[in-house]
C-alpha cells in the first residue's frame, strides 16, 4: 500500500528549490567515502573469515585477497 503525501511538478534540480536534497546528497557522498577508505585501510590489518559457501560471491571490497 502507497500514500502520496504530496506532489510536485516535475523541474531540473536548483539551489533555491532543492538546496536541502543537494545538501544531504552531498553529505551522504561524503560520509560513503569516509566509510569507503576506513574500510579500505582497514582491510590488510584485519582477521576475516569467509566460510567457503559463500567465497563464490562478488563482493563491494576485496575480501577475498585478505582471507585465510
């Protein structure tokens, strides 16, 4: 089941209508990166186990050069 609160006409994304969308994207973009590059740094100094079931699959970081 949907609700549609509201709705607006559709228009290119500017500063004066959507400068809080923009921000938040902004602020998301840069919290994923930092999370990103802590995992990143992370990875080579940090025990991970994979049990063999699930080696087969793609993962988003290269755990798989780093498993025992």
């Amino acid at each position: 089941i949907l609700y549609l609160k509201s709705r607006s006409q559709p228009h290119r994304a500017n500063l004066k209508d959507d400068y809080q969308l923009i921000e938040d994207l902004a602020l998301q973009k840069k919290q994923d990166d930092a999370t990103d590059a802590w995992v990143r740094k992370k990875l080579a100094t940090t025990y991970i186990r994979l049990d063999a079931d699930y080696k087969k699959y793609k993962y988003r970081y290269p755990w798989l050069e780093f498993v025992n």
